[in-house]
C-alpha cells in the first residue's frame, strides 16, 4: 500500500505542468505521507502508520484508535 494514506485515503492524482507558453506536460500530485509510529492506550502497543500531515492532524483531534476505526468502517485500513 504504497503512497496512500491509512487514516485520509489520500493518494496521488494527475495534472499537468503549465508553461509560460501554456505548453502542458503530465505530472502527479502527491500526498505529504509520514511514516509515524503511535501509542495506542487501547491495545498497549505502537502502531506504524502511513498517514498524510492532514491524516496527522486528525489523530491528534480524534485520537489515533477513533481514526483507525473509522478507517477501518470506510474501507481504507484492512
């Protein structure tokens, strides 16, 4: 699962380069992916996790067990 975030589902999506000439060349818009380790209280154990910097932001709203639950419920963490 390379280049998707674990808790956002994020990955990465096409566009183009736009010249000063306005000649377009393909290019991909990628994630900021962090490899974070967490302390889960609930199972007593570090999880590692490759979450975006908004993926980040949420944990440290939610808490990372709310945000890997949720996760899980839409699909994106197995």
């Amino acid at each position: 699962m390379s280049r998707v975030c674990q808790i956002t589902g994020k990955k990465a999506m096409g566009g183009h380069n736009v010249s000063h000439s306005n000649i377009k060349t393909k290019r991909q818009f990628r994630p900021n992916l962090h490899t974070k380790k967490f302390f889960v209280p609930e199972l007593d154990d570090y999880v590692v996790l490759k979450v975006s910097a908004k993926g980040i932001r949420n944990i440290n709203k939610k808490g990372v067990w709310n945000c890997i639950i949720e996760a899980s419920e839409k699909g994106i963490i197995k």
